[in-house]
C-alpha cells in the first residue's frame, strides 16, 4: 500500500464511540465513507477521469441495511446530498476468498491499533496514502468532541488546513 500507484487512496473513518452515545457509529461511518468516497470520485471526474466507484464490504449483518441506504442515497440523496459517482450498492464478499477485502482487513486494523492502542508503526507506513487536497486528509476522518486537542493526522490536517470549500466539506 505504500508504494502503490499514486491514484491509490485510502479511507477510514473513527468514531470516539464516548464522545457520541446516542448515534449509529455503523451508520455515521457509512455515512462518511459514502460521502468521502464519492467526493474523490467527484474530483477525478472535474479532472476528466470519469470513472464510477464501488464499495466491496466484508460480509456483515448490516448488508443489507447498507445496500438500502446507499441505494436511496444515489436517488433521494442523504445527509450530504445525492451520491452521484458510484456503479452499484455495496457489495459484500467473505475476505477470506478476496485478497482486496484482506488487504481492506489490514488497513483497519492499522488504524484501529493506531486509534485505540496508540500503535502506529503500520499505520504510519500508510497514512500518506489517505486521500488528500491541499493539505486537508479527507481520507481519514476521526470523529471525536476532543477536535480541537487532538493531534491525529486526520484532525490536526482539518485545523491546519482551516474550513473546507465547498468541494472540500
């Protein structure tokens, strides 16, 4: 992952479960990964690389919850608009039988250490590869009411790089 093609772009989302008892992290995650996904998509697009995404999940007892909501989200939109960029629902595959899903294993992994262990050393191997723009990583998304006093490469590039644009948000 580290020394992959330059187009390679990562993405993840934490939820300091604490910090938001009330919500779905399942459902705020999706969510995030949808919209972040789609908005590189968009990017590309603006960029004439007109390709459409597709979201691979581990199987999971939230399929089809998921199907149904990124579904209605390309035609009735969602909590950030219509989704606009991708081929299909998610799909689901066991991860045993697809190399990608073990690799998507890994990188959650990386950062779940990372996050919940303070172990970063394969994570630091691949936080470059998180999906950014002019210094902001829209790739890794830390969800946490200690914003401003964290200093994850996810919140401290959203400070630095000050509010997002339009695009950007």
């Amino acid at each position: 992952v580290a020394d992959s093609h330059e187009t390679c772009a990562l993405f993840a989302i934490v939820v300091h479960k604490p910090s938001y008892p009330e919500d779905d992290p399942i459902i705020f995650a999706f969510n995030e990964l949808t919209r972040r996904f789609d908005l590189y998509l968009s990017r590309l697009h603006a960029q004439g690389n007109t390709q459409r995404g597709l979201m691979v999940f581990d199987e999971s007892r939230h399929e089809q919850r998921l199907q149904a909501l990124l579904r209605s989200y390309a035609v009735e939109g969602g909590p950030y608009g219509r989704l606009r960029n991708f081929a299909d629902v998610p799909l689901f595959a066991n991860s045993r039988a697809s190399r990608m899903l073990q690799l998507a294993d890994f990188i959650a992994w990386a950062v779940f250490r990372r996050y919940e262990r303070s172990v970063a050393n394969h994570f630091d191997q691949i936080v470059g590869r998180f999906d950014s723009e002019g210094g902001r990583m829209h790739g890794l998304f830390h969800r946490t009411r200690n914003f401003m006093n964290c200093f994850c490469p996810g919140c401290l590039s959203r400070r630095v790089a000050g509010p997002p644009s339009v695009s950007q948000a």
